[in-house]
C-alpha cells in the first residue's frame, strides 16, 4: 500500500452514503509525487464519487484527504484548487461565450489577486498582472496544442480540442495533483494516441495525474499504479500488470467464474 | 490579415486608425454636450427631461447588467436598489427629518448603503439559481416597497404611501441645479444642469462597467455565468463574487436612486413596483446582455419609445384628420409588440457583444445546415464515415 516515504496525496477512511446507498465506505490510497494514478471500476462503483471527494466538491461522511500533509477536506472548492487540486469534468465544462484564451485566464483565478478596486483604477501592478497572466495563458494554449485558436469562442472548438483547452485551463491554476476525468471518452484513436501523449509529457513537467478512465487500455499503459473500485471499496491496487490479473478485479469486471451458466441465461 | 483579438475596454472593435478614433471621439464628445440644446431646439423642453431620464436609466441598467448580464444571477428585485437610494436620499435632505445634508456625502452615502443591500439580498440567495433565485429577488423588491409603504407608523420613517416631499435640490459647489445658471449670453435651465450632472456620473458608470469587465473580475463574474460548478473547480470563490457582483449592481442603483430623488424632488413608494424591475431587466436583455454599448441603446430606446409614442395621437390627426384611437390605449400595445418583435429577430440583442453574436449565428449556421444536411441526404457524414 505503501508507495512511498511521502506520497503527494493521501486519502484515508473516505465513506460517503448517498441516502441508503453507500457510494464510498472506507477507502484509502496514496499517490506518490510525479505519477500517474488510475482510477477504474464498472459503471457505479464510486470512482467519480470518489473524485469529487477528492476535489472538494463533495462533503465525506467520514475520512480524510491531505495533499502534501495539507487537509483538502473540508475546504472550499476554491481553497481546493489553491492548495494544488485541480480537476477536469468527464461532461466537458468549458465557458462557451469565453474565447479559449480567456478560459485559461479564468483557470488563473487561484494564482491571481486584482480585485474590483484594482479593475477599476488599473493600477500598475494590476496591469503587470494581467500582461503576465495572458502570456502564460498563451504558453498553456501552446503547450496543448491549440494556440492556433486562442481567440475562438471556446463552445465552436471541435470536441477534442475543448478537452486539450479543459486540460490547459485546469493547468492554469499551477496544480500539484491534476485530476482527469475520464479524457479520453468519446475520443477517435488518433485523438486518444495525443492525449496519452499529453498526459505522459504532464508527469515529466513534475505534474502528478489522477485518472478516471474506462479505456482499460489506455490506463494499463500510461498509469504507474492503478485502484480499482467496486461497490464503493477499493478492491485491489498496484501497478497495471498485477491489477490486471487480480481474480477479485476480473470478477468484478466480467462477474463471478463459479456461475458461468447463471449469467448466459440471463 | 488576421483577426483581431476581442476588443479590450475602450479600444476600438473596427480596427479604425487613430486619426479616425480621435474624430469619432470629438464627434461623440461634441454631441453629448450639446444634446439638450439641439434636443431642447427641435423637439422641446419636454425632451430634455427624457434626456435626463434615460441618463437615469442608462446608470440603472447598467448596475443590473452587473449582476444579470455579467454574473448571470437573474434579479427581479433590482428597482429595491433604486429605492433605497432615493430614499436615502429623501429622508436626508428634505424638512420630512430637518435633515439637509450635502450632495457629496449622499451620493457615495447612496452607493454605500445601497451596495450593503445588495449583499443582503445576495448573502441568503447564493445557492439558488434561475428562477428561483428569481423568485426570491421578487420577493424582496416587493417587501421594500411593502416596508416603503407601510412605515409612517407606529414611528414615521417614510411617510408611507404619501411619499416624501420638497426634497432639496442637488448643489454642487454652490450652484443649485433647479436654477437657471447664465453663462456668458447663454442661459443653462435647470433640466440642462441635471442632464449634464447626470452625464458625468452616467460616463462614469460606463467606465467603472467597461473596467470590470475586461478584468480578472469581470472574467470570473461570466465564468459563474457560464458553468457555476467549472468556475469553482477553476479556483473562483463563487461567494465572494456573486456578492460582490450584487454589491456593485446595488451600488449603482443607490446613486442613480439618490440622484432621481433630488431631479423629482418628491419619492412615493409606486415608482419602485415591479413594473419598474422589469423595465430595468428589459433595457439590459433587449440592448445585449452583458455588452455595455448594447446596455445603453437599451436603456435609451426603452425610455425614449413610450414617450415618443406619445404622437401617435397627433400623428392620426394628420394623417385622418381625427383621433381614431387614443394613443394611451395603442402605446403599451405597441410598445410590447416591439420587444417581440426585437426579441425574435435578435434574440441576443440590438447590440450584441461580438462573441455572443458570433455563438448566436453559429448556432443558426448548424441549424440550417442539420436541415440542409438532412435534404442532401447527408453526403457529409457519408463522406467521414471510415
């Protein structure tokens, strides 16, 4: 269980219940500094809500989260992303009526500080600000790609390109832990072999990743160590290869191997 | 030749040269100072008093902009705003307290304490959205015109539906405004004064508006307008700002309240009904929601339409030699048919921002081409498909 002398990201104990369903009970892991970390299990088996946990957007029943010996839990979605968390949706968020420039800007909120005073009057140091925050945002555009469309309307780009822009906006706010949700779904193959290079670039820039991901292939190739929920506990955990051929992940992937007639028949 | 990025603050969106900005600048500054001469000239005394109310209005609707058209938050309780600084105002200049304090002290007064409403209104609401949050600035507008009303007992504060009277003029300087002022062989009356008053702090507003938008602010406002949920994750505290949003909207509210109070010299609670919030709402959906350009059409045509409706009384005289159809029963009429008619032909607004324009015609350009595309029997899909 143990990957590390200091892992970046420690959950503990985390259980959530959704009314009579328990979504979480008990799960713990850790995520070492400069990795990429996949999340998997069958449809329901807690991984988003676990993911949301992580990222401040919901409240556990019990158990803790510490990113770099820091609590996460309890805080503010926006005290979240200042610690170092920032997140993707598996449903893309982009702002549509925002040019993707500006959509990278707006990720700098956390790392930024003018306000409405300092709009106003435009004093040097908020000028100096603004200036540095559009040529990084610049530099995020180019680094996934799409500098080319930095003043489109961010809901005209094509579908692969609002992920790459939902990735650099969430770089934007400098990250310690990125956390993707499911990026590559709906991807061609093509759209997916550059994203697996974006990511894999990301860790050697010192980004740490966590993954959601339904392409089992893409997770077993890129993913240092891999957890696998189901039913709300984690099941197993470790690098892809053992994950791979772990009986209780095959079983809960494929069903039970004792009733292979039960499930035919039904 | 490239496209320029979307136009910053003031600059200029058509890429004109500097020659041609600098005319278009003496051009526009030439004209808004002589309005109420020309305005005065052609149309009547009566026309400068709409003059100073759609200066009025411009402020208004632009303080609703703030938290409808930037921040998203769907207010229908704005014209309380409005209320509270005239009423301020009111109580604190007129013999109804024996108050007489100075101009300069209520106006940022108004601003203050309108902005601390608005916080009011906001701190309970931050989790609504929508039409519930819609329900709820309703609910608020209406209980302080309720309040506005109902408190000449058991102690006097607002007179009740009596409203307040002889409110004192604004002095700036020592120059009252309700007078006539000669400079030089011209005479400036005292609707000149006002619209000129009005003008400075109008500018104002716009600045103040153009400002915050093209800011680290105004970016996060149209975030949580966008995606709430995307602009928390994205690190904005969506608390603050919301509040701030309302605040500031409030704010220009209370000014363009205080500064009604002294331009009527008399508030009652009727002028801030719902109607009022509506019409404000108006101004800022017909004009262009969150562009400030579009606001101020919105705000002028709003204002100036139903007065200039008014001929159609005269007009009928003219044309048929009697009055058919009284023109109060066809101006409401009319009046709503063009907000119809604009909203299903524009439906982003007379004056849209350029990216809201360019999202509204792309949106039509699938249209068309889902339904182009289904009479060709969609030979593009055919095309990609591997």
């Amino acid at each position: 269980m143990n990957v590390g002398p200091e892992p970046l990201l420690r959950v503990h104990g985390i259980s959530k219940a959704f009314g009579g369903v328990q979504a979480l009970s008990g799960v713990s892991l850790e995520i070492a500094r400069r990795s990429i970390y996949g999340l998997i299990g069958p449809n329901g088996a807690g991984k988003t809500t676990l993911f949301n946990v992580i990222t401040g957007f919901i409240a556990p029943d019990a158990g803790t989260c510490t990113l770099d010996g820091r609590r996460l839990t309890g805080e503010p979605v926006h005290r979240v992303v200042q610690l170092g968390v920032a997140r993707t949706f598996q449903n893309i968020r982009l702002f549509h009526q925002m040019s993707a420039l500006e959509n990278v800007m707006v990720g700098m909120h956390a790392r930024s500080t003018a306000g409405a005073l300092g709009a106003v009057l435009r004093t040097r140091r908020v000028r100096d600000e603004e200036a540095r925050m559009e040529a990084a945002a610049h530099a995020l555009l180019e680094r996934v790609s799409i500098a080319a469309h930095a003043d489109a309307p961010s809901g005209s780009l094509p579908y692969g390109l609002q992920r790459r822009l939902e990735i650099a906006r969430a770089l934007a706010s400098s990250p310690k832990l990125i956390a993707l949700d499911e990026p590559a779904a709906g991807m061609n193959a093509s759209e997916t072999a550059s994203l697996r290079e974006l990511i894999d670039a990301l860790r050697e820039d010192g980004t740490t990743v966590l993954l959601i991901e339904h392409d089992v292939r893409l997770v077993m190739g890129l993913c240092d160590r891999v957890a696998v929920l189901d039913h709300g506990q984690l099941i197993a955990e470790g690098v892809p290869a053992a994950v791979q051929s772990d009986p209780a992940v095959i079983e809960a992937y494929l069903g039970a191997p004792a009733a292979p007639v039960a499930t035919a028949v039904r | 030749m490239p496209r320029l990025p979307i136009p910053a603050g003031m600059s200029d969106a058509a890429g004109r040269s500097p020659l041609a900005q600098g005319a278009l600048l003496a051009l526009a500054t030439a004209a808004l100072l002589l309005a109420p001469f020309l305005v005065d000239a052609l149309l009547g005394r009566a026309w400068v008093r709409v003059l100073d109310l759609v200066m009025l209005y411009t402020m208004l609707a632009l303080g609703l902009n703030i938290v409808v058209g930037f921040a998203g938050l769907l207010d229908l309780g704005y014209i309380a705003f409005f209320a509270v600084g005239a009423y301020l105002y009111a109580l604190c200049a007129s013999p109804h307290f024996g108050l007489h304090l100075p101009f300069w002290l209520l106006l940022p007064a108004a601003a203050l304490v309108a902005g601390l409403f608005g916080m009011l209104l906001g701190a309970p609401t931050l989790k609504l959205r929508g039409d519930y949050l819609a329900i709820v600035t309703l609910g608020f507008g209406e209980i302080i015109r309720i309040f506005l009303n109902n408190m000449n007992a058991p102690f006097n504060l607002t007179n009740g539906p009596q409203g307040i009277t002889m409110i004192r003029p604004i002095e700036v300087a020592g120059v009252s405004m309700a007078k006539a002022h000669a400079i030089g062989p011209l005479s400036i009356p005292s609707l000149y004064n006002y619209y000129y008053l009005f003008l400075v702090l109008t500018l104002l507003v716009v600045f103040v508006s153009a400002r915050l938008q093209h800011s680290r602010v105004g970016r996060a406002w149209v975030a949580i307008r966008e995606d709430e949920s995307a602009a928390r994750a994205s690190g904005v505290n969506t608390r603050n700002l919301k509040l701030l949003a309302f605040a500031m909207g409030a704010s220009f509210g209370g000014i363009a309240g205080s500064l009604y109070a002294s331009f009527q010299g008399f508030v009652s609670p009727e002028s801030f009904g719902l109607m009022e919030s509506i019409m404000v709402l108006c101004m800022v959906v017909l004009g262009g929601m969150g562009h400030i350009r579009g606001v101020v059409l919105g705000a002028a045509l709003l204002v100036t339409l139903p007065e200039a409706l008014r001929y159609i009384g005269p007009l009928q005289r003219w044309l048929f030699g009697q009055v058919h159809i009284e023109p109060s029963d066809l101006r409401l009429l009319l009046f709503g048919v063009a907000l119809v008619v604009v909203m299903r032909w524009r439906p982003a607004g007379l004056w849209p921002s350029a990216i809201r324009h360019r999202e509204f015609a792309a949106a039509r350009a699938t249209a068309d081409n889902a339904v182009t595309g289904h009479r060709t029997g969609g030979s593009a899909d055919a095309g990609s498909a591997p």
